[in-house]
C-alpha cells in the first residue's frame, strides 16, 4: 500500500542545480535600482560593474594582487578563454570525473589540438588520482563535479612551487566551500549557481602568474575577440575595472549585486558555507535512515555540498537494468514537479540514473526536510505501480 502524501510541502521547490533558487525572500524589487537604458560604458555603468567586482573581492576573499572580470557567456566562457588563451605554453594534464571536465578535455584534445596532454579521468563517484598529477605542466580540473557530485577535498594535493598553472572550474563550488587563492592560478564560474543570480555571464579570477602566462605566451592559434585578455603584449587592466568585452545585462548585474550583498548581511564566505554544509547534512541524516538510495559520491570526505547527487540502491530497481533505472528515476521526478514539490531533480544528462538536488546557500534547510519525507512518498508510489500485474491483452 502506498503511503499518504506527507502533509508538509517545501515552501521552495526550486532544487535546480543550474540556474539555482534564488536567495531567501527575493523578489522582483530588489531589481528596482538597475541601471536600465544606459551604457554599461558611461560612468553609472562602469561603476555598477566595478561595485559587482568589488564585492566579489570581499565576500569570497579574493586576495588583493589577483584580478577578477566579468566575461561573456557563463563559467563555459570564462574556462574557455582561459583555455584558449593559457594553453600550449607546457604541456598539460587534465583531470576529469564528470560531465564538464569530459568536456574541457574534448576541447583542448579536439579544438586547441594539443599535442603533450595527459588526462586523468575517474568513474562517476570518484575522483582520479590525484597524487598522479605532474606540477610542473599545467593542470585543468573542476573544483566540484556539478554532474556528480563530487568534489577535491582541499587543494593539499597541488604543489605549492608548481611550475605550471592551475586552471579551475569552480562554479558549483564558489560560494560554498572555501576554495584555497595560493593553490589557483585562474578560477571560474557563473552567477546562476551558489548565490542564484542570473545566467550568461561568467567570471575569471587570475593570480599573479597567470597575468605573467598572459604577457608572455601568445598562442599560435586565432584569438576571438571575446576571448582577448590582453592589448599591445600587456593585460587589458579595463576588463578587471568593469570595462567589460561585450555588452552585459545591467539588469543580470543588478541581481548579482543583490545576491553580494544578501551574503555580507547574513555573514559572508563563512555563513555561505556553513548553509549549504547544513543542508548536505540533513541529507546525510537521511540517506543513513533510507535503504533505497545512496550517495554517488563513494566518499564522504569529496561528497559535494552543493550539487548532491544520489543513485537508486534498491536491488529491484537495479535488476530492471540502465533503462529501467533511468525510467524508475524519471518517474519519480515527475510525479514531485507534478505536485509542485520539487523541480528539476533528475541526474544530468550524462550522468548515471538518479536524482540530483541542490543544496547551496540559497536553499533552506528547512525545504530540504520537508522534501525528503516526499521523495520517499513518490518512491513508494512507482515502485508499487511496478508491483501491478501486467494487463492481459
């Protein structure tokens, strides 16, 4: 018998990993100061840009001789100008255990064609191995796996007197776990992850040596526009004043502003953390007490606290084999969005069947208990409808 619909519903069902719900008690107006009908080029506009700059300096703790930018198309545009335009100076090793860093490796092997790459790659649920990176070439990783879930457990594995740069994709990590500034040359992401903002526009942070990479290395390939750091040999200093490449959205500019400024009134980096730290711990709590569902991430000390991703462990539900899985998920899926419980949990495309849900900073802890008692309740409801005897014909 399948069991009633439990009486208390999130009062949030925004659980997407990508755009993200937006912070608690949001709403429209706290757009009602954007900078709409002017350049973003007149002194009002670059100005707003800056501010965005500023605080992003001071809530994620960014040190002072590392430069931030606003750039065009989301953490995907940022990682990609730094590829396009870092890469080929040494060799490079590339880490991947999910969908996006399978994608950087494609790019540099199959676009940028590089010669002298080495790929470190791992099944979805862990990580490759980390000991096995080489210092003194370049190395590309994803500081969370958005698609997986799992993320590095701190970045005591990257040598200090690298020779090398460390290009990392941190955009479902940013805002939730404390990233280590000494250990990262060039760090990416998006405004549409951990603080909810608005997607297409992506930010690059670059430490003193990749501005060194930039002055000193030109590639042999063309350079997009959009892609150019640098003007006459020496870094475009504009772009990390808030002159940015191409046009932004003042009004994405004024949400992300927003979102800064909510994460300095409820305690900054350390609150930002302790929040989505809180909510993967509730989730813990749960998974110890339900038999049928299990992290993807195999270990705990690299279970990501943003992007949780979960598998269906029940013997049945694996015997109906990958498409009966995926199937079994997907039902689930809809049956919450249907009773507006819980949007956009599926696993990612790429990924193994199961369920992915968000739990950054902006997520109530609250909304996550009130979920669990239903993901238990549309478990029930599919299994017992695969329990029905097929209909004759």
């Amino acid at each position: 018998m399948t069991r009633t619909k439990p009486a208390v519903r999130p009062n949030n069902p925004q659980f997407s990993s990508g755009p993200c719900a937006k912070r608690p008690d949001w709403s429209l107006d706290a757009l009602e100061n954007a900078l709409l009908g002017r350049s973003h080029r007149s002194k009002p506009g670059k100005a707003k840009l800056k501010k965005a700059i500023d605080l992003t300096r001071e809530v994620l703790q960014v040190p002072a001789d590392y430069r931030i930018g606003i750039v065009p198309a989301s953490d995907t545009g940022a990682v990609e100008m730094a590829l396009w335009s870092m890469l080929g100076a040494r060799g490079v090793d590339m880490l991947a255990w999910e969908s996006f860093g399978s994608g950087w490796v494609s790019d540099v092997r199959k676009e940028l064609k590089l010669e002298d790459v080495r790929v470190f790659e791992a099944q979805y649920g862990a990580l490759p191995d980390l000991a096995a990176v080489d210092f003194s070439r370049d190395v590309v990783f994803t500081w969370n796996g958005t698609t997986s879930g799992v993320r590095v457990p701190d970045a005591n594995w990257i040598a200090a007197d690298r020779k090398g740069l460390t290009i990392c994709d941190a955009t479902s990590a940013a805002f939730a776990q404390r990233l280590d500034w000494p250990k990262l040359d060039v760090v990416t992401y998006s405004w549409q992850k951990v603080l909810g903002g608005e997607a297409a526009h992506g930010m690059i942070i670059l430490s003193p040596r990749a501005v060194e990479r930039l002055e000193s290395y030109k590639p042999a390939w063309p350079m997009p526009k959009i892609f150019r750091m640098t003007k006459g040999g020496k870094i475009n200093e504009g772009i990390f004043e808030g002159e940015t490449i191409n046009t932004p959205s003042m009004l994405c500019v004024e949400d992300y502003i927003d979102a800064l400024e909510w994460a300095k009134k409820i305690g900054g980096l350390g609150e930002l953390v302790k929040r989505a730290d809180t909510n993967l711990s509730v989730l813990e709590r749960w998974v110890s007490a339900t038999p049928w569902i299990d992290f993807l991430a195999k270990s705990r000390a690299t279970r990501s606290n943003t992007s949780v991703c979960f598998a269906i462990s029940d013997k049945n539900v694996k015997a109906l084999g990958a498409d009966g899985e995926a199937a079994f998920a997907k039902a689930m899926v809809a049956l919450l969005e249907k009773e507006h419980v819980a949007y956009d949990i599926g696993a990612y495309r790429d990924a193994p069947a199961g369920l992915r849900i968000w739990a950054g900073a902006t997520v109530e802890s609250e909304d996550i208990a009130a979920l669990t008692p239903w993901l238990e309740w549309a478990y029930e409801t599919v299994a017992a409808e695969l329990k029905k005897p097929a209909a004759k014909s």
